[in-house]
C-alpha cells in the first residue's frame, strides 16, 4: 500500500469550496447500492410475498444503525489511510485477523456465486439461452472491468449502475400500493414472535448489515486519499485545519447517509412491489430474485417483469465487483501486499489475483449442484459469526485515541454505533434459535 505523507499545517492547506452533490456522492453510494445485491433482492422479495407490508417497517428501524456503523468505518479508513484489515493487523492479534478474513472471503465467495447465478436466470427470463455461460460471461466482464479500468473510470461507471436500482422505483409505481396500508403499518407495525417472522427480520437485517460493507467503504475512504495524492503529489489525512477536517467529516457523514438512505429506499420498495403483487396474489414463497421476476410476470404485467429482471443484472454488475474487490483489500492487507484498484496490474499482482479467484470460485459454485438457497444461507450464518466481532473492533477502533486521534467519534455516533453492534449480535442469536 502507499504511504500516506503527514497531515499538512494548517497554513499550507487550501481552504476546500463547499462540495457539490456529485463531489460528495462517492463510497458510502456505491457501498449502499451494493448491498441490493440478487441476494439481497430475494431477501426482500420474500418478506414482501410472505408477509405483505408487515415487515417494511425493518428497512426505517435499520436505517440510522447502518449510517453509524458505515460511517464509523469510512472514518476509520480516512483517517488511517487504511482498511479494516490493516488496522485489525496493527492493533489486534493475528490468529484474529485470519480467522475473520478467511471467514469474509467464504462468505463473499458464496455470496457471489449466488449473485452470477440470479443475474443469468433473470437474463434466461429476458432473451433466453444457456445459464451457465451467462454466468461465465458476467464474470469475465465485472472481473475485467474491475482489473483494467482506472480507478477513477471504474468509480464512475459504478455510480452509474446504481441508477439500476431505480427500476425498483419503477416497479412499485407500475402496479398499485395502498399508501394508508403502507402508512398503518409503518406506525403501527405488526410484530409477531413467531419463529417464520422473526427468522425474515433476521435474514433483513443480516443482508443491510453486512462484513463486506464494512472492509469496501474504508478501503474505499483510503483509495480516494491516494487519488487526491495522483491529482496534487501530496497525499493528506485528516488535516490539522479545523474547517477542512470538518468538510471531510461532513462530506463523509453526507455520503454515508445518501448511500444507506438510498439503499433502505430501494429495499423498502422491493417490499412494497412483491407485498403488492405476490402476496395479494396468495403467492408466498420466493426462493430467488429471479424466481420473483418470473411470478411477478402474470400479476404485474410485461412491464414490472422487465423492470424487475433489469434490476437484477444491473445490481449484480454492481454488487460483484465490491464482493471481489472488499475480499481482495482484506486479504491484501492481512499480508501487507499492495492493493488498491488505483494500481496496475503488474503493481499489485496479488490484490487482483485475489479478485480473480474470488469471481472464479463464485462461477464455479454455479456448476454445482449447490442449491442456491442453501448457499445463501450459509453466507448470512457466516456474515452472522463474523460481524459481531469486527463491529466490536470497528467501535473499540474508532475510540482510541492513539489510533483516531482527535477524530474519535462523539457520543452520539458512539451510541448508535454500539446499539448496531447490539442488535446485530441478538440478530445472530435469533437466526441460530430460530432456525
């Protein structure tokens, strides 16, 4: 990885102009899209055929404790310049360290795999033709994009596929949403303690709150710092000027929140669509993505079906590289490699081999006889196991203050922080005693 010169002295900094919109979309974007991920979809997609509109009221309840926990982590990133993993190798034992990472590329395999294998079926369901090479085709795409494409090229074009996402929009305005329903019972949500109900609020929660979310948002926070250092030859942490250390702040916080609102936004209406579609349909058990694209093609019409299946290329194109890519940066840092998609190939050699075998395995579970089903699970148990101690080490992290020096964070994200760490930790409770 590249050194990170000193903070400079406030009288060589240039005071920043306020950002703009686009200037201040970046990571937490890109890291927020992400998580509505195939997966993710068919997640939501089930909530909303199994239990109608009881269960939106969890994308509102998840909202300021994903914001806490993502923008602890950009700050970490930020002002460490540095990623998760090489934090957790400074400061924490190494047999830890190996353990979480081995536990998050498994996890990020299979969750990958999962993801090609949704946004071929959904292309099967568009043009048809043979999955298996979709399959192939998608990876050998995302993977190159990923490799050859500079850095600042390759945040662009995945800010664009997040526009994907607004088919979800799209879909819930085709067919008709009984707002005053919606309304109801988001101020009065129907909780049941039963074990079906609370096993969908924990598989919700477990696919908004996830480890892979974590490692991409501050690795990215470090990448961004090295492209400020390409465009002007010095690199800065946080700097020691009051005001231009709160405009990175701000521009972190902003976002953050952008990114995790726009992502809850779209999960929310994926419940909306399927609950207004699906279950009033009396169809309530969706095992894909894809699988709700095609019942959603008689009940909603031609055009929610293709909304619905171009959603799920168009997020997988986006949810797969940061799988890869989150996988590669925590194991490049475990072994101190350089990494970082700013470099070229034969600069980090073993950052972008990683990323390749990653994309690989995940094609590769696709010839199988894995059901998808069941792989997906065994991705949330393994996110489940391993996000209750990197959230812990996330908050012990973004406290000291040898590490974040004046840039601790305050009480107030320190509180929320801990609450998404709680309720994480009773969420893996939940899903072991419920399942």
């Amino acid at each position: 990885m590249a050194n990170i010169s000193a903070p400079a002295k406030p009288d060589e900094v240039k005071q920043p102009e306020r950002p703009k919109l686009l200037q201040i979309m970046g990571p937490g974007l890109i890291t927020g899209a992400s998580d509505d991920d195939p997966s993710g979809i068919a997640t939501y997609s089930q909530a909303g055929a199994q239990y109608g509109f009881d269960l939106a009221w969890v994308m509102v309840f998840s909202l300021p404790l994903m914001c806490a926990i993502q923008e602890i982590s950009a700050r970490i990133g930020r002002v460490t310049g540095r990623g998760l993993a090489g934090n957790l190798s400074r400061h924490y034992p190494k047999p830890l360290l190996w353990t979480l990472v081995s536990l998050l590329v498994a996890a990020n395999t299979i969750n990958l795999g999962a993801d090609l294998g949704a946004m071929a079926a959904a292309l099967k369901l568009l043009v048809g033709g043979p999955v298996l090479a979709f399959v192939a085709a998608f990876a050998v795409v995302t993977a190159t994009l990923e490799v050859f494409l500079r850095y600042s090229r390759y945040v662009s074009v995945l800010k664009w596929l997040t526009l994907s996402l607004f088919a979800y929009v799209g879909v819930a305005f085709v067919v008709h949403i009984p707002w005053s329903t919606v309304g109801r019972d988001l101020v009065v949500p129907n909780i049941r303690f039963k074990a079906d109900y609370l096993t969908v609020v924990v598989a919700i929660l477990g696919t908004t709150i996830s480890p892979y979310l974590f490692f991409w948002q501050a690795a990215q926070e470090m990448e961004d710092l090295r492209a400020v250092a390409a465009r002007t030859g010095r690199a800065e942490l946080l700097p020691h000027a009051e005001d231009v250390a709160r405009s990175h702040l701000r521009r972190i916080r902003w976002d953050t929140y952008l990114g995790m609102g726009f992502s809850n936004l779209i999960a929310f209406f994926i419940i909306l669509s399927t609950a207004a579609t699906l279950h009033a349909a009396g169809i309530v058990n969706i095992q894909s993505s894809g699988q709700a694209a095609e019942a959603l093609r008689p009940i909603g019409g031609a055009a929610t079906f293709l909304l619905f299946s171009l959603g799920i290329i168009g997020t997988g194109m986006l949810a797969i590289p940061v799988l890869a890519g989150s996988a590669a940066y925590a194991v490049a840092e475990s072994f101190e490699w350089r990494s970082g998609l700013d470099m070229k190939l034969h600069e980090a050699r073993e950052f972008y081999g990683i990323i390749a075998v990653a994309t690989i395995g995940g094609v590769v579970l696709n010839f199988t006889h894995l059901d998808p089903m069941r792989a997906l699970i065994w991705s949330a148990e393994i996110n489940g196991v391993i996000a209750v101690p990197i959230m812990v080490i996330m908050m012990l992290l973004a406290s000291r203050e040898d590490i974040m020096g004046r840039f601790v964070v305050r009480p107030r994200l320190r509180r929320l922080g801990w609450a998404a760490t709680t309720v994480m930790a009773v969420t893996v409770v939940g899903m072991f005693a419920t399942q």
